[in-house]
C-alpha cells in the first residue's frame, strides 16, 4: 500500500464526490489500486474547471480519506471510481509549499520552481511522512508536530495518527468547527446567532446525511442549526431543497416555532459556494429522513 493525492477541482468534469468517489482515467488505475487500503490526500490545482484559462483553485490538499474499493465506471470502458470512507476536511487548507518547502518532495524541481510535469498527473503516490506533515499542518491538533517527520518508531507513528483521524471525538471536533464557522455561528434555518457569556456559540453542527447511514463529515454535509431546528431535522421535520427552499411538516410543527422560521423561508447559506449543501445529501434526507418519519 501506499498514499496518494488526488487532484480535484471546484467544478469537475469528472463524476467526482470527493466525500464519496473519485472518477478517474485508467491510465492512473496503477498508482490508485497502489493506495487501495491506504489512506490519501485531495488537492484542488488553480483551475476550478476542465477550461484551461479558469482559475480560483486554491492550489492546497484540502482533505483526507481511506481508500476502501475500486470499480469500473460500467457506462465509460477507459474510467474508474475510487471509493472512500472516513473523509474529512482538514482545519485549513495546505498550500502545495510554504517558500522554498514542497510538502511533495517530487514537485520540486532542483531550480526550486514547481514541476509542471509532475503537476500535471491527477494521482500521484506519496512518502508516508508527506502524508503526516500535510497532516501535521492541517490539522490544529497536530500543529505541535508539524515540522517533525517520522519519530524514531515509525510504525507507532502512523498507527497514533490513522487511529486519531479516525476517531469521533476528533471528527465531531473537526467538522463542529468547520460547519460553525461557514455559517458564522448563525442557524441556517432561523437566523438566530446567540454566543453565551463565554464566547461559545449556542447554534450545533448537524450532519444531512447521518452518520449512521455513511454521511460524511463533510461541510457539503453540514448545517449550523438551533437546538430546537436541529431536533426537528435529525427527526424528519424539517428539509431542504434542492433550490435550498425549507420544507416543512407543517402540522407536525408547533405554531410558535414559525415566527422564527427565515422569513423568506429558505435557508441562510455561508458566504463561499464550496461550503454550501450538496444535492446529494440534501436529496437524502429529503428520501430517508423526511419522506420516512412522522
């Protein structure tokens, strides 16, 4: 086994879902089946779609996850699906380098200037103690450690790492954090922003898709909510369209909850697109969690 980065961009003119799948050429089955088992890096280039003159990619590794199984694309004979579990976005993105430092060492030519040709493949395998850095500088957890590379037993130190990344303390940490702070602490579905006397925001990170069902600890899967709009989310009150338009079970909702309700009733949305629901997670809750429960 061995772990690699994926390339994907804002808009992608393959079937990618990073949460889920990675659509990729044959031509890179080799280094994917490479990584299957292990554990690999999403890095998003400078351009956002297929176009060769877009841009706005952030140019940074921006999450991990596991490779778990490989598959043919049945409707196209020269494309694969990589499919992942335990996804999750790093704190901050990692840019490619830091000055004159290439957290892949191959990318680096010996000018010091990036190498274009290396670039330019979708997959590329990389060291284990790659991995731990972009780790290391991703996570706020790991910042102590960032520059440190493989300690003197280097089995226990990829063990400590996959076993922390994979545990729910840690995700729930990551992905409160990260949901809260794309939707400044502002229920999406009330607009309520109450921060107690200690600085601690009162609105709760809740997942479209559960957890229980595969959901990802994704932002695309993530919504910042009250208590109370929570509640009637997890048990299929509340949903949302795929024009973001709130549904509701109306006589299933006490009256005095509908004066806090949006006024345009629609969900408030963060600021940047990539934080913002996908359809396939909205679409889900809205087939197994709201058509299904009372």
């Amino acid at each position: 086994m061995a772990k690699a980065v994926f390339t994907t961009k804002v808009n992608p003119a393959y079937d990618d879902l990073p949460e889920q799948r990675y659509h990729f050429p044959k031509t890179y089955l080799r280094a994917v089946e490479a990584a299957l088992g292990d554990w690999i890096v999403y890095y998003e280039p400078r351009r956002s779609t297929a176009h060769e003159s877009s841009s706005g990619g952030r140019l940074s590794y921006f999450a991990t996850a596991r490779l778990v199984s490989i598959e043919d694309d049945p409707r196209l004979p020269d494309r694969c699906y990589g499919y992942v579990k335990d996804y999750l976005e790093f704190d901050t993105p990692v840019p490619f380098r830091e000055g004159s430092f290439y957290y892949e060492r191959n990318l680096r030519k010996a000018d010091g200037t990036p190498n274009k040709g290396r670039f330019g493949r979708a997959v590329r395998t990389i060291r284990d103690a790659e991995y731990h850095l972009i780790l290391h500088a991703g996570f706020h957890d790991f910042a102590e450690a960032r520059w440190r590379m493989m300690e003197r037993d280097p089995v226990e130190t990829e063990r400590r790492i996959v076993e922390r990344i994979s545990r729910r303390p840690f995700r729930d940490r990551v992905f409160s954090t990260a949901v809260r702070t794309a939707y400044d602490n502002t229920c999406a579905v009330t607009g309520l922003r109450i921060v107690n006397g200690g600085g601690r925001p009162e609105v709760q990170a809740a997942h479209i898709r559960p957890v229980a069902e595969s959901g990802p600890d994704s932002m695309r899967n993530g919504l910042a909510l009250c208590g109370t709009a929570h509640w009637m989310f997890d048990r299929g009150l509340i949903s949302v369209g795929d024009d973001y338009r709130l549904l509701l079970k109306d006589r299933a909702i006490p009256n005095n909850f509908f004066g806090l309700i949006n006024d345009d009733r629609r969900l408030k949305l963060p600021r940047a697109p990539s934080n913002r629901p996908h359809p396939s997670f909205l679409k889900y809750h809205r087939e197994h969690v709201f058509q299904t429960h009372a």
